[in-house]
C-alpha cells in the first residue's frame, strides 16, 4: 500500500482555510508506465503494512511520484494529533526505519522507467473510526483488498481531505485596520470643492455660447437683421449686471455652496425656456436671456468665496485657472455640438439638451460641497490644518465696509482692468461665430469647429499660467510681481494677435491669430482674476462682484457697440477698439495694482 500525504508544513494553511481540497490529474498515461506504478506500489503496500505504519486493512492508496525523498517530512506517525488549532503548525516526524527501507526496496524497481500516479488519501479529524484514516476501495485503479487487478487501469481519481478547526476570533485593531477605503474617498475635499466649480463653469458657458450658433438659423427663421442680433446677445447682460454685486454679498453672508447653487439651477430652467421664448415674440426672449444672466451673474462671485475658503495661497493660481477653463472647455463643448444637433434636431435642441444638464450638476453639488472647511464633517484634520494655514477661522461677514473698500486704489484697478479686459474677451466670445461666417466665408459647421480651437487654446494656456503663478510665488517672488506679470501678459499678448489679424490674406492664419489671442488671454487668471483674494479674502466676493460689473458693462455696451460699428464699418475697426482698451488696461494695472492684503 502506498501512501502521500496532501499536506506539507508549506500549504497547510491554505488546507486548513480552504476546509477541502478537490485535485483532478490527466489520466490515462503509457501502459509500461502504469505498471510499473502499480509494482512499487505493491512493494511499499508490503513494506508499510509489515512495518506496522498503517492499518493493514487500508486499502486506498496507489503510488505517485513515490521517491523516497517526497515522502521525507509528509507522513505522519499514527500518534499524531490531527485536531490542530486554526493556522497552527503540524509537524510529520519521518521514521528513519521506514525512509532507510523505501530507499533499498524501491530501488531495486525499474527506476529508469519514471512513473506518475495517483495518491488519494482520505483525512479525517473524526476518531470514531478508530483511524483517521477512512478506507475506499479503487476498483478502477485495478487494486481491491490489497490485490492487484489484471483489469485495464485508468487513473481518473480524485483526492478530498476534511478538516476541523477550532473557531478564533480574529476581529479586533489590527483588523479594522486592513479596511481600505475607496481612493475617491481619499482625494482632497479641497479639488473636489475646485472640480465641482470647474463644471459649474463648464455648464455655464455650455449654455451662454449655443446662442451664438443658434442665433444664426434663428435670425434666418424670424427675419432678424444684425442690429436685432446685437440687441438678442447683449440681452443676457442685462440679467447678467443686476446680479453681481448682490450675487457677492450673498456669497460673502450666506456662503458659496447655496448662492452658486441657485445660480445654476435658475440659469439652467432659462435655457430649457428660450425657444419657448423665441416663438412667442422678441420682447420675451429678451427677457428670458436677462433672467439667464440673472443666474450666472452670481456664479462668479459665488464661487471666488468658495475658492477663497478652501485653497490655500500656494495653489490659488492653478486652481483658479482650472475653475475659469471650464468656462473655456464650456465654450469648446457648446460650440462643437450645438451645429450638430442642430443639423439633426433643429436649434431648439440645443437649449433643452444643455439646459437638462443642470439637475445632474446640482445633485452631486448638494452632496459633496460646502460652504467651508469648518462645515465639512468628513474633511480630515491633516487637510483643514493645510487649509487654514493655522489661522483662526474668522466669521461670516455681517457688514460690508464700502467706503474703505471704494477708497483703495488696487479696488479701482481691478475695476478698471477687468472692464478693458472683458471688453475684448465678450466680443470674440459672441461674435467669434459671425466673424468667421462671413469674413472668412465658414459655413455653419466649420464656423462651429473653428471657434473650438482658440477656447481650447485658452483651456490649455489658463492651467499653464496657474503652475507658472504659483511656481514664481514658491521660489519666492512676491504677489505683487507675479500678478503684473501674468496680467502684463493677458493684456499685451491679445493686443498683438488682433493687430495681426488686418494682415493676414488666408483663413487659417486668421484662426491661428484667434487662437494665440485667446491664448494669451488667458494668463488673465492668473493675474487680475485671481487679485480678489490677494487683497481681500474676506470679501472676495464683493470685490469680483464689482469688478465683474464692469466687465458685464463692457460685453453689454462692447457686443451692442460691434454691432452698429458693423453697419457702417468694418472688422478693423472692431479690433483697433480692443486693442486701445488692452493698452490702458495695461498701464492701469501695473500702476496701481497689488498683491498684498489691503481689506482685513
């Protein structure tokens, strides 16, 4: 009789755990080989049973790979304890009798024919058969009662082993702290707080920039002339202008998270509402894109509160610039699918397919962010010391102080920056799609794609600037210094590339000019976008609600102003009036501009 254990003091382990072990080999191997097997087998049945190691009456066990060596440390003595403790250790002393006699009786078989057969053997913890092991007999094997049959042997066995085990509690510390949690769970609350913004701004501009695709088959349809198509697009920043500084105020009292909320479901019910507008007269659909501006006046001012509570100075720049490159992305988005689906479903799909957005926007708003890092349950103590920077968390604002503040005269360069800068920034943003329709002769979809490209340069060129920002402001430079440099850039850089454009003959040059425009424009985030917080953290949103009214000033009168100027005049003079507006931006800001804290 032959026996291998299936356990060794390598995989017990995972015997014990499993509780079962279920093995299937290939049968039918050469016949030399099988008998051959079956010899050594008899020959270690005899010599086991005379040494008295198993019980005489097993008869279970053939032969597999039996060489004396593998069976070294597997066997067991009948004494052995087979209830063993869960993950314990069991040690199989090997007699030194039994390995001298296999050595001399196997060698004495073919040992040049190599043979692989089955071992099954049956464990058990259960004593009441006087032995743990519980025999079977393996007539398929050809050997029954210890006699080996002349029948064909085929070896298709299986091998099982049963285990008991002694429960153990292995609840405790160390256990609770093998649970890892989810990695989005592990990302900081403050980028999370950032990227929510980010599509916030995505939305917005998503649903600001389809008019001006949309506005061309809408002018065809109702037969509006280019001065009614002016009126329509300046329309929003009437909404737009009423809203900034109370939209600041709000922030600044009430917190970000609901002020910012409300701004995007109430612009996003507005958009869903225009064609309804549109085919009921002009006079409503100005007044539903006024109340569109109404909700995304206070995007702006809300989310720079949010900024200002939750980023730290070191990554202001970057995180600014990644919040305003959703506007840019948004742009992107509105203008490459707003001429498809209005090829296959018509202009008004645009408004109800981007407006629908908003609720889902909203959901995940409701859910994650809030106002502060003190209002935030889950924030971790490592971050929120990060955060604060181990200044005390000071209270809402009760009262805005405007004399102190209208007196400063950084307060007035943002104001009057902002303005020279949005001057530019709103004409190429509604009227980019117009300009490129009949000066560079695009049609619908090209005019569409083309515009895509100096939004996403701006994307790009806007995270850019952020690292460049907050690198100089690492090493070392002061804000003040960084923050006229990058402005020096957002002002000069568009001044140039619209100069250009009077000189160049074909239309790739023209979007190429565009695009390096728009590009450089957006180091503005880094600069003047980002001062609100520089010099006033506590009312950073009433600071960019009254430098943003300038701003919407300047898109109301500059959209409606390039609009008559294209009655009687051409594109040149459109662009010399940008860039005369990006010249006293530019000496305004590096006069009176600073980065230091100015209102406490």
């Amino acid at each position: 009789m032959a026996v291998e254990s299936l356990i060794s003091s390598r995989n017990f382990g995972l015997f014990l755990v499993s509780g079962k072990a279920n093995d299937t080999e290939q049968a039918a191997i050469h016949r030399q080989r099988q008998n051959a097997s079956v010899t050594r087998a008899r020959l270690l049945q005899g010599y086991l049973k005379h040494k008295d190691i198993i019980p005489k009456n097993y008869t279970s066990c053939t032969a597999r790979s039996f060489h004396p060596t593998r069976l070294s440390g597997l066997l067991s003595e009948r004494t052995a304890n087979l209830r063993v403790p869960f993950l314990g250790e069991m040690n199989h002393p090997f007699p030194n009798s039994l390995e001298k006699g296999l050595s001399d009786g196997l060698h004495h078989a073919n040992t040049k024919c190599k043979f692989s057969t089955r071992c099954v053997s049956f464990l058990s913890s259960d004593s009441s058969g006087g032995s743990w092991f519980q025999p079977r007999k393996l007539d398929k094997l050809g050997i029954s009662d210890g006699q080996c049959q002349p029948s064909e042997i085929r070896l298709a066995t299986r091998t099982r082993a049963d285990f008991k085990s002694e429960p153990y509690d292995i609840t405790g510390p160390k256990l609770e702290s093998l649970n890892s949690s989810y990695w989005w769970e592990q990302f900081p609350k403050r980028w999370v707080v950032v990227l929510l913004c980010f599509s916030a701004f995505l939305l917005c501009n998503m649903d600001r920039v389809n008019m001006s695709i949309a506005i061309l088959p809408m002018a065809q349809e109702f037969n509006w002339n280019p001065a009614t198509v002016g009126l329509i697009q300046s329309s929003f920043f009437w909404g737009y202008l009423l809203t900034q500084i109370v939209g600041g105020i709000w922030a600044d009292k009430l917190g970000g998270k609901m002020v910012l909320g409300f701004g995007v479901v109430w612009w996003s019910i507005a958009t869903v509402f225009t064609p309804i507008a549109a085919r009921m007269g002009l006079p409503f659909l100005l007044i539903m894109r006024a109340f569109m501006g109404i909700g995304e006046g206070v995007a702006m001012p809300a989310m720079n509160n949010m900024i200002s509570k939750w980023v730290p100075v070191s990554e202001r720049s970057r995180s600014l610039a990644l919040v305003y490159s959703g506007m840019y992305l948004g742009s992107v988005t509105g203008l490459a699918f707003s001429p498809m689906l209005i090829h296959k479903f018509g202009w008004p799909s645009v408004f109800y397919s981007f407006g629908s957005l908003g609720s889902i926007w909203l959901a995940l708003w409701l859910n994650k962010a809030h106002s502060s890092p003190q209002e935030d349950p889950e924030l971790r103590p490592e971050e929120k010391k990060l955060i604060l920077g181990g200044s005390v968390a000071k209270d809402p604002v009760s009262t805005i102080p405007w004399r102190l503040i209208l007196t400063k005269a950084p307060v007035w360069a943002l104001i009057i920056s902002h303005f020279c800068h949005n001057w530019g920034t709103f004409i190429l943003l509604t009227w980019m799609p117009t300009y490129y329709n009949q000066v560079l002769k695009f049609n619908l979809t090209e005019s569409g794609f083309f515009c895509v490209l100096p939004w996403l340069t701006m994307a790009v060129f806007a995270n850019l600037g952020g690292w460049i920002a907050d690198t100089l402001v690492t090493k070392g430079f002061s804000i003040t210094t960084v923050r006229k440099i990058m402005q020096s850039i957002g002002f000069l850089g568009p001044a140039f590339f619209l100069t250009q454009l009077s000189n160049v003959r074909t239309p790739a040059l023209a979007v190429l000019c565009m695009a390096c425009s728009q590009g450089s424009d957006a180091f503005s985030q880094s600069g003047l976008y980002s001062n609100h917080q520089d010099i006033g953290p506590r009312y950073s949103g009433v600071l960019l609600g009254l430098s943003n009214t300038a701003g919407v000033l300047a898109g109301v009168f500059g959209t409606a102003t390039t609009g008559y100027i294209l009655q009687r005049g051409s594109w040149d003079s459109v662009f010399k009036v940008s860039v005369a507006l990006y010249i006293i931006g530019t000496l305004v800001w590096n006069c009176f501009a600073t980065g230091e804290k100015i209102l406490d």
